[in-house]
C-alpha cells in the first residue's frame, strides 16, 4: 500500500481539492497554511482514514504535529499501519 497516495487522496476528497494533492510532496505544508484544513476538516480526515485504512486514531495520539505536512501526516498513518 502506498499511504502517501492514499493520504493524498483523503486530503484531496475531504477538502475538495479537485485533483490539487497530486502536486503536493512530503514537504507541503498543511495545518495553518491550508484555509481549507480546519478544525472541522481535520475531524472529517481522520474518521475518513481510519475508515478507508483500518486504522483507529485515539484522540490523545494526535496534535498539531501530525498535520504539520503531508510527511508528518503520512508518517503519523504509517505508524498506525
């Protein structure tokens, strides 16, 4: 499985991005520099991975660390893999 890809495609369909992921790289900032990632947006992200990845994400193993970049972020999923 590549999770890169399948995080891309979370962010893509929970934010609406219209395809814009598929530019993004391990370095693209998220949280904070993304209007569209809000509070709300984050929430729907992750109940959207754990349900297409099998994963379950405890509200204590997240902070605004894990959504600094897609690199933090697919590595936070790996973890979870």
């Amino acid at each position: 499985m590549n999770v890169q890809k399948e995080v891309l495609q979370a962010l893509d369909d929970v934010l609406s991005l219209d395809g814009r992921s598929a530019g993004f790289d391990r370095d693209t900032p998220l949280l904070g520099a993304m209007a569209e990632l809000d509070s709300m947006a984050v929430v729907t992200l992750i109940t959207t991975l754990e349900e297409r990845l099998g994963i379950a994400v405890s509200d204590d193993e997240i902070d605004g660390s894990t959504f600094e970049s897609v690199g933090s972020l697919v590595d936070f999923v790996s973890g979870l893999l």
